[in-house]
C-alpha cells in the first residue's frame, strides 16, 4: 500500500463544474496536509495547506480534511481550463526528519 | 528574485560518469531539499538540509552525495551516474521544514 494514493486520472470536467479531487493516506501520525499544482514540464506550486479537521477555503479552492477516515480533498470551483493540471497531494509525517510523501498526482483536465 | 535557481536544465551522461546538479536560493531559506520525480512514482525526497553545515538523507539518497557550506547553495553530486537515475530532479527551499516548499524549475537529467 502507498503511503499516500491518488487516482492517476484523468479527471475530466467541464468549464464551470466543480472538480473534486481525493487522496488518502496511511500514517495515522501525519500532521499537514499539502496540495500543489504542477503545469506539464514545469514545477509544483502550493495551492493550499491544511491542518486541522474540517474545510479550508481560499477563493475557488477548498481543502478538506478528515483524519478518522485518512483522506484529505480539494474542490476546485468554477473549474477553468486553466486549472488543467497535475494535482499533487502531499503529506508531513511528524518525525524528526521532516518526511514529506508525495502521492504521484491525479491529472485534471477542464474542457471548455 | 529569482527564487530557486536549478543548473543545468537538461543534460546526458553515460553510465559512470560524474556530475553535480546545482541550486542555488536567494530567499535566505534554512531548508534546502532535493527531490527526484519518475512517473507513477510520485516527488521522493534525495537528501535535506536544515542549515549550512548539517545535511541528512532522505528517503532514496542511494547514488548521491550533497554538501551545503553556506545558505545559498545546496548541490547534488551523482558520483558514477546510473540508468535508474535518469529524473527529473528539482530543488526546493522553505523557511521551515514544515512548509510551504519552493521549487526551482527542474533539471531533467538522462543517464545513457
């Protein structure tokens, strides 16, 4: 089992909907929550962070995390082509090396 | 500002041979990390690095070496380069180890 798993996609949706993106996780000790953007052929970029149980919203993004059940989303409203991307879910184990576990991105893409 | 700042973009070698990928930050960055990313694989951590002078491994530093002697500069150095170690590699920076990460724009290397 992954450490952390993404369905690999694609997610296609049309421009307008809501994109809903998922990943779960196994260390019961992970204590943040990452989502990056990666355009093809450039690098990730942070879209949003999140610690706590519950949502956090940051204009059309919303992350939301559930540590009973392991997984964490991020919902993408009014989706744009622009959004088309690799959505990388990334996780903090709280150890001392500071281990971060990407999962391998979950491709969106957004039809106009 | 440039950021991170990864040299060079693309290049080849033949099994064997040496090189030194660098990375370079202006943004006055303790933690310094170098990741590999393979398709369906995911980003994995190589080595990390909390402060000039003390470097750690990551999850996969089988094959490299880095070394950081001030806070600018992080390098990884493949010493007799590998077909597994065809990547592409990026270096990422962060104020904490616990955030947000930086990424330089990606070296992609091929190992013939």
């Amino acid at each position: 089992q992954k450490e952390v798993e993404q369905n690999s996609g694609p997610l296609s949706v049309p421009e307008g909907a809501i994109a809903s993106l998922n990943c779960t996780y196994s260390d019961r000790g992970s204590q943040s929550f990452f989502w990056y953007r990666q355009y093809s052929g450039k690098s990730p970029e942070l879209i949003m962070f999140i610690y706590s149980n519950g949502d956090k919203e940051d204009g059309r993004f919303t992350a939301q995390l559930n540590k009973a059940s392991q997984y964490v989303s991020l919902l993408i409203r009014d989706s744009q082509p622009s959004d088309s991307a690799t959505y990388l879910c990334a996780v903090l184990l709280m150890d001392s090396s500071y281990k971060l576990i990407f999962g391998s991105g979950t491709r969106l893409l957004v039809r106009p | 500002n440039a950021g991170v700042t990864q040299t060079p973009k693309f290049h080849i070698l033949k099994t064997g041979q040496s090189m030194t990928l660098q990375c370079a930050q202006d943004m006055n960055h303790g933690y310094l990390s170098w990741y590999r990313q393979d398709p369906g694989m995911g980003l994995r951590r190589i080595h990390y690095s909390v402060a000039a002078g003390i470097t750690d491994k990551g999850e996969v530093p089988d094959g490299y070496n880095v070394s950081r002697s001030n806070t600018e500069d992080f390098p990884l150095r493949l010493e007799s380069a590998a077909p597994s170690q065809t990547s592409v590699y990026f270096c990422a920076s962060s104020p904490s180890p616990e955030g947000e990460l930086f990424f330089g724009e990606g070296s992609r290397l091929t190992v013939l």
